[in-house]
C-alpha cells in the first residue's frame, strides 16, 4: 500500500476510513470548515459523510487521498488533509486541507501539511503541489506562502450551485 500513516511531533495522520464516519460527518457539515470550500456542497447527512469515505479509500492506484489529522495530546480528530488530480505523468497534483474552528491558528496545519509534502516528494517522486484557494481566504494564503507555495498568477473561477468563486493557483516545486 502507497499510502500510509504519518505522524509529526504532535499529529498523527491516519489513513481515512469507515471508523472515521461521524467525524466526517460532523466536520463537512460544520459551516465554518465549509466556509471557502467551493467544491462540494457541505454533507447534509451520514450517508453523504459515507460517500467521501468511500471516495478516498478506492483501491489503489488512485489520484486522490486523505489523512485524519489525529492530535497526540488527547486522540481528538481535528481536520484532514491530502491529494487529489494526481497526474503520474507530469508528477504533479493537487493539495487539499481543511481544520475544524477550535484549531485554527495553533500551526496544527503548517505541521501536517509539510508530513505529507515530505511524502509527496518521497514516496509519489512528486515534482509540483498545486493549492486552489478561495481569493477571500487569507490565512490559506498565509499558510501556502510559508510553505514555500507561490502565487502562480493564474486565477481559476469554481462554479459552485451556479455563483462564481475566483481561487488563485499556488504553486510549490518541489
């Protein structure tokens, strides 16, 4: 298997799945964690909260995965991160993050995200990381630039429930 777990000095990121239902559930149905994510409509009930477990444990080789972000301290599940658009060919693919409000701004995320980059490098021989990112949201901005991510200059709208939304492209070689 590819993917696997990771951990950090204060994160555990474990594979998703079926034992992870009612915090997904809880997490993409929470307003604030869906507040610039334009690319689904926030889960509505379980099954819909079954539907992204299912998406992201396909057998491999798949484009796409996701980690819990798991904090040591108490074994509290407190947001996910991961890929998707894998493209093997050019070595490249997409970045995806979210954190549940309570955990905002204590550099959980900065933390995770350089475990699985490190891995993306490693263990995918991947050369680019892409970040789609909701103009309006800063602090993703903030957190891709001290990644080393840079603005690649191109602005790419999501249409979501018929309404545009511009997301700047971030870019990181790696």
């Amino acid at each position: 298997m590819l993917f696997k777990d990771l951990e950090t000095r204060r994160l555990y990121l474990r594979n998703i799945s079926k034992a992870d239902l009612d915090f997904i559930y809880t997490q993409f149905s929470n307003d604030l964690v869906n507040l610039h994510l334009y690319d689904a409509e926030p889960v509505l009930d379980i099954q819909g909260a079954d539907e992204i477990i299912e998406y992201y444990t396909q057998p491999e080789p798949r484009g796409h995965h996701r980690w819990i972000l798991v904090r040591k301290a108490d074994d509290v599940k407190i947001g996910t991160c991961g890929f998707h658009g894998w493209d093997r060919e050019n070595n490249c693919c997409d970045i995806g993050y979210d954190l549940y409000p309570d955990y905002w701004g204590n550099g959980f995320m900065f933390e995770a995200l350089l475990a699985i980059i490190d891995f993306a490098m490693k263990d995918m021989d991947i050369k680019c990381i892409n970040a789609c990112i909701y103009t309006e949201n800063e602090k993703s901005f903030m957190l891709a630039e001290k990644l080393g991510f840079q603005f690649s200059g191109k602005i790419k709208n999501e249409i979501f429930l018929g309404k545009e939304y511009p997301h700047k492209i971030f870019s990181l070689s790696v």
